[in-house]
C-alpha cells in the first residue's frame, strides 16, 4: 500500500503517548552528554576554536530545548496559564540566541575576519533565509504550520545541529589527519564526515521537534517543512562562516571581498533551497512518513530511508567539490550552477514529488472531514464552507471579499476561522485514525472557539 494512500489506523491501539515526551528526554540528554563530554577533550586535549566554541555553547543548546519544551506543553493548557508558558518559551528562545550570537563572535568570528565583518555577513543572509522560511511556511497551503513553531525548527538547526556538527568533525578531522595519508583517501573521509555528521546533527533535530511537538507534525507535507526549516537555520550559520573565514584568508591577497560574496551568492540564491533545505527535508519526510504508518517496523525504516538518503546526496556533493573544487572566476560561476543543478537538482525534485503527493492525500482526507463535521450540525463547518475550506484559491477569495466588505480586521477574523476550521478537520482526521494525544474533549473545545470565531467574523 501507498504510504500516501488513506491507510488503515496507524495506531490501531491506544498508547501511553506521553512517553514520547520521556524518549525525547532522553535523546537530548545524550545528545548534551556527548557534546559536553567530547567538547570537553577537545578542549583539553586538542585546544581547537570550534571546541571551545561548542563548549560554552551548551548553555545556548540547553536553552533552546528547554524553550522548546515549554512552548509545547503550553498547547496543552488553559489560556492564562499558556500565554505565562509561551512568555516563557520566548525568553528562554531569545536568551539562546543571544548568547550563541557572542558565543560565536568571541570564538569563531574574532579568529577569522573579526566581529563586524561577521556582523555585515549575517545581515546579508537575514533576508535570504527570511524568504526561505516564507516560502517554506507557504508550501503547505492546506494548514501552515504556526510562525513560531518554523522559527524553533531554524533556531534548532542554526544552533543545536551546528553545536553537534563543530565538535564531531573537529574530533573527526583530528584522527583523520592523525590515521590517513593525505591523499584520495582522506579527502573521501572530509566528504564522508560532513555528509554524515551534519545530517545526523540536523535530523536529531528534526527528530527531536516531532517528539515534542508530535501534534503539530501532521504528516509528510509538515516533515518536509519543519525539516527544511532547520535545514535552512544550518544553512544561515554555515554560510556566515564560510564567508568570514574566506574573507580573512584572502583579504591579504584583496579578493576576500569577492570570496564572500561568491560563498554569499552559491548557499542563500543558488543554494538556498538546492542544499540543507532539501538534505533535512528528505530527513523529514522519512519521519513524517513513519508519522502515519501501522507497524514499529515500518517507522523505523522509513526514518532510516529519510537519513541514508539525505547523507548520500550530502556526500555526493561534497566528495564531488572536494575532488573538483570550483574556482572563483566567471567560469566558476557557471561551474556552480551546472553542479547544483546536476547533483542536487534530483534529489531536490525528490522533494517536490513527496511534497505534492502528500499534499494530494493530505487534500482529499481533509475535504472528507470537513464534508462529515458538516453533516454533523453542530455549526463549526457549514455544508456551503466545505468547499471553500478545501480550496485554498477560494478561501482566499473569500478573505478578499471580507477585506472589501469590511476591511483589514474582516480579512484577519476570517483567516483566524478558516484556519481554526481546518485544525478542527486535521484534529478529526488523526483521531480517526488513532493517532492524536489529545483528548476528545479537545475537538468540542475547538468548535467551541469556532463559533467563537464565526460570530467575529461576521460583517
């Protein structure tokens, strides 16, 4: 069977779901454990920037996940107390990123072209990786996944995948060059080690944010966004590095200007989404695929598939470019784009292709929800909506003709019915398949908000 056909229940038995909360404990403790024990020898024993880096770092990584976790379970209660939780999970979130911005300044940054170039660097990427979240937010045109859940999944994978990605290839890197002689072979293991370290750092995270929010992580559609998400977060991070580092190596020589907007250019246009977007999101998919799927078995492998492929297509690209490295000339230029397409490029449209098919399934199962909870009276979806809601060009139309009628307000309050209407159709079609932690309770409660809804909507 199809995994994106409409399958039997996935969980056909009921289950203790908050173990899963227990499982995701325990993977980032080891994961903190691991980092904090290995960025520890390399700080005593090989005395690397990266290493000390990561290292005080940790606090950053803590913070994040447990800024994560409280913005989870905040869902999970009354208003007052979910708007003191989500308070919280911000200023926890914010911290993070605070830190790990001076974190990176003072031991990475001050290394290679110093602090304000770092500075200019970043904000060259913001609007880049901004539109790729946008777009990313956007593809998932039956219910977009809520804007602070995208901004965690990037956060994740600009700090948490790096801090796990600095340490295992510095630690790799060192024995490497310790063991092999430098050659084929130790390029081929430089290859190897990125396209298996940072995908396995970014699919912990990805890993991580399912367990945790598990109801919000519908199916393969939402896998492949919150997976590109993170990967686009990575993608931030690597590319302000890379542009620091070149430019202070070739500064001396007056083309490390041109190096940096070459390193600028090929990973936030080119790149953007032909690269860790689509790497991570291949992790996600897997994963969003095992979302919905009957047997242990078959979740397991079809997470493991999402890996093997997205470390592959990582691998493919980096041994090609450690081979044949390009240069930064005008048939560089050319060069590049060529590669991104031919090496990329299918695994890229082995993105799209999961995308629309799972969109497709996604679409039909909604509309049949939608078409019962109409039958169902209870007002929350009338039977002349079904069909607007299942469109997303004619729910629009209908959010035009409410901004025509009555304005910008009119516009929000429609859009805030439509979407809760649609949450209401996601909820019913998991818990008819048996796979949602919330209680029934829940859904009167949403039809209750509904209503809500609908009578502040009206103009």
């Amino acid at each position: 069977m199809s995994a994106f056909s409409t399958p039997t229940a996935a969980n056909p038995r009921p289950r203790n779901r908050p173990a899963r909360y227990i499982l995701a404990v325990v993977i980032g403790a080891v994961v903190l454990l691991v980092v904090a024990g290995n960025s520890l020898l390399d700080y005593v024993f090989i005395d690397t920037i990266p290493g000390r880096a990561t290292l005080y770092g940790l606090v950053a990584v803590a913070l994040i996940a447990l800024g994560t976790y409280i913005q989870a379970r905040a869902f999970n209660r009354d208003a007052v107390t979910r708007r003191r939780h989500l308070i919280r999970a911000g200023v926890l979130l914010g911290l993070a990123a605070m830190l790990w911005l001076l974190i990176s300044d003072l031991f990475l940054f001050a290394e290679s072209a110093g602090p304000g170039v770092a500075a200019v660097c970043a904000l060259a990427c913001v609007p880049t990786t901004a539109f790729g979240l946008w777009v990313v937010r956007r593809i998932d045109r039956n219910e977009k996944e809520p804007w602070r859940l995208v901004l965690v999944a990037a956060a994740w994978g600009a700090v948490v995948a790096t801090s796990l990605v600095i340490w295992a290839e510095t630690f790799w890197d060192a024995v490497a060059v310790n063991t092999l002689v430098p050659g084929p072979g130790l390029d081929a293991s430089n290859a190897f080690s990125a396209g298996m370290f940072e995908e396995l750092g970014k699919g912990v995270a990805v890993l991580l944010l399912f367990l945790v929010m598990r109801n919000e992580f519908d199916d393969v559609v939402d896998g492949i966004v919150y997976g590109a998400a993170v990967g686009l977060g990575f993608n931030f991070m690597e590319t302000i590095t890379y542009m620091t580092n070149l430019y202070a190596i070739l500064s001396p020589e007056g083309s490390g200007g041109i190096a940096a907007g070459f390193q600028w250019y090929a990973r936030q246009v080119l790149g953007l989404f032909m690269g860790h977007a689509t790497y991570t999101a291949l992790i996600g998919a897997g994963i969003g695929i095992a979302r919905q799927l009957p047997s242990r078995r078959q979740k397991v492998i079809a997470i493991l598939t999402g890996f093997l492929v997205a470390i592959a297509a990582h691998f493919s690209w980096d041994a090609w470019l450690t081979f044949f490295p390009i240069e930064t000339s005008l048939f560089g230029l050319v060069e590049v784009h060529l590669r991104t397409i031919v090496m990329t490029g299918p695994f890229t449209a082995a993105v799209i292709v999961l995308l629309v098919m799972g969109l497709r399934n996604e679409s039909r199962a909604l509309y049949e929800q939608l078409h019962k909870e109409a039958g169902g009276g209870a007002g929350a979806v009338l039977p002349a909506e079904v069909d607007i809601l299942a469109s997303p060009w004619r729910r629009f139309g209908e959010r035009l003709r409410a901004l025509d009628k009555g304005g910008l307000g009119a516009y929000v309050r429609l859009a805030r019915l439509q979407t809760a209407q649609l949450d209401l159709a996601m909820e019913r079609w998991h818990r008819e398949r048996q796979e949602i932690d919330t209680p029934l309770e829940a859904e009167q409660e949403l039809r209750g908000e509904i209503l809500t809804l609908r009578r502040q909507a009206a103009f």
